[in-house]
C-alpha cells in the first residue's frame, strides 16, 4: 500500500481539516526563523522558571498558613499570579513569532 493511502491518524485527519480551513479563512502559513525559534525557547524557559518559582513559593506559604481562611486566600492569590504569568507569557510568544 503507498504510503499516500495508508490509514491516516486521527491527529493527522484534524490537522488536515485545520489547514484546510486556515486556507478557505485566508490565514498564511509562515515559517519561523531561527531567531524566532530561539526567541521562543528562552521565553519557554524564561516563564516556566517563573512558574516553577511561584510554586515553590505558593507551597512554603502553605505550611505556614495560620487557618482555612488564609490557605483560602493564598490558593486565590496563586491562581491569579499563574493565569497572569501564563497570560504574560503567551502575549510575549505572539510578539516574538511576529517580530
């Protein structure tokens, strides 16, 4: 059987529907550079560390914490911090694929 016939995964027929309708939608495949790529990767690294070092922290807090309300408090103040950190980091990764 060719290798053009053979069964398709389900990753591969969804990614094929994608691109297709990228297309209809006039979207443009571009290519990213090697700058680009290495862009992407220290801003990867730079905010999984940041991450990784709210967690640390975020679990310190924790031990010390007094009573429900104030872990109550600490857990609200991390998922902030992680969704502004995240948020952050992807307003950065579309200025870097851009540039």
């Amino acid at each position: 059987m060719p290798e053009d016939e053979a069964p398709k995964s389900a990753y591969e027929i969804i990614l094929e529907r994608l691109q297709k309708k990228d297309r209809e939608d006039g979207v443009e495949e571009r290519l990213l550079t090697a700058k680009q790529k290495d862009r992407i990767a220290e801003l990867r690294r730079v905010y999984e560390a940041k991450l990784a070092e709210r967690e640390i922290l975020h679990q310190s807090s924790r031990r010390t914490a007094p009573d429900l309300e104030t872990l109550e408090r600490l857990e609200q103040e991390y998922q902030r911090d992680r969704e502004r950190i995240a948020s952050e980091r992807d307003r950065k990764l579309d200025e870097a694929r851009k540039d």
